[in-house]
C-alpha cells in the first residue's frame, strides 16, 4: 500500500510540473486585459517600434516570470514597473496565456 502511495504522489507531483504555468488561464480576459498593452507592444503583439518587444508568441512562462518581477520590484523599468503594479498573479496568467497564443 505504501508503494502504491508513493507512486500515486509522484504521478501527481509529475503532472503538476508538466502543466506548468497558465493552469486555469482565460485567455479571452487575457485579451482583454492587453489592451492597455497595445499602445507599446502593439494591437497583435508585435510592437513597430525597436525599443518595445513583440510578445506575441512567447513563452507563456517567460512572460509570467517577466510581468511578476516588474510587478514585484525584482525587475525595474520606467514605462514596465507601473504598468504591471496593478496586475493580480490572475490577470498575469491570463495576459501571458493570450499572448503566448499569438502567432509572433
């Protein structure tokens, strides 16, 4: 029984890990959301100016990551820090599901 146990957790532990972020992620509020986004990253998520990258298309962990640390002080960027301020890990997850979506 105990291995039965042991092995029921791993399995468990094994999805978990594999399902990474964006676990009940909306999309749609994603989008949603991004609209204040556009005005820098642009409309689809590719930005037409140098200094801003596209998002479209990247890795949902990545943007995860990046919009936590602007938010949370661990990364700081003038037009970045304030615009992420306001973001629930909630609205990270979505924003970062719909613009991974995205074709880049």
């Amino acid at each position: 029984m105990q291995k039965q146990s042991a092995i029921a957790l791993g399995l468990g532990a094994v999805l978990m890990l594999a399902a990474g972020p964006g676990m009940g992620a909306d999309v749609a509020a994603g989008k949603a959301k991004a609209a204040q986004c556009a005005a820098c990253h642009g409309q689809d998520g590719i930005s037409n100016n140098d200094m801003w990258p596209n998002l479209a298309g990247q890795k949902q962990g990545y943007l995860v990551k990046q919009l936590k640390a602007f938010r949370d002080g661990a990364r700081s960027n003038p037009q970045m820090s304030p615009m992420a301020q306001g973001l629930s890990d909630q609205d990270i997850e979505n924003l970062a599901a719909y613009f991974s979506s995205l074709e880049p």
